[in-house]
C-alpha cells in the first residue's frame, strides 16, 4: 500500500508559476511509476504528466509541454511538478497516482491502469 499526499496547490494570476509536491509513504521499496492528471469542475480526469519507473522516460500533454515540467526524488520519495506560464485553463484539482511496475520503459496515461491515488490538490489561475 503506498500512500500518496499532494500540496502547493493555490490561487495565482495567469503568467504566474506553482510548484506541486507528491509525497509518498508506505510501500515505497517496490517499484512505481508515477504520474499527475487534473480534473476541473464537471470535467473528466485528464492525463498531465508522467514519470516512467526509475525516470527513463517523461511524457506531458500537448497543452503543458514546455510549460510544466515533472520529476521525481526516489530518495525522498517526491513527486513534483512545476507549473510556469499557468493559463486559465489550466485551473483544475491536480492529483498525483501512483502504479506498480517492473518495467522502466511502460508509459500509463490513463487514470484507470494507476493503483493509488491522493487526494489532490487545486490549482485556480485567474485572468
């Protein structure tokens, strides 16, 4: 079982930057890949970013590449994600997920293949 608690979530004006935390507990021996997907009011849970197990591979959404910027501290067992240029849009509750993996080069973009989940985050940009 690995627990999963997020924070830096807050109100910023757009063009303003957060930096988001994922701090893992428990289980944290296995192996994870790890990931953060945002769902805004009366929308689905969408992928934003990824962390392959052991980071060999990282993958964004087109909407954030080149402005976020995942990656993870397996020694202090983190997760994070800095957010730059943020938009209206992207106001959303930020969730990270966890899944257990062997396999250093799988990529999970879908909320329904990650086993663990926090309780998220919210994240509001005003215009």
């Amino acid at each position: 079982q690995v627990h999963l608690v997020e924070s830096g979530g807050a109100l910023v004006q757009a063009g303003g930057s957060l930096r988001l935390s994922c701090a893992a507990s428990g289980r944290t021996d296995t192996s994870y890949a790890m990931g953060w997907f945002r769902q805004g009011p009366g929308k689905e849970r969408e992928f934003v970013a990824l962390v392959s197990w052991r980071g060999p591979i990282i993958e964004y959404r087109d909407s954030v590449r080149g402005r976020f910027t995942v990656s993870r501290d397996d020694a202090k067992n983190i997760l994070y994600l800095q957010m730059n240029s943020l938009r209206p849009e992207d106001t959303a509750v930020y969730l990270c997920a966890a899944v257990r993996t062997s396999n250093p080069y799988y990529t999970y973009r879908q909320p329904s293949e990650y086993d663990y989940w926090g309780q998220g985050t919210q994240v509001t940009v005003s215009s």
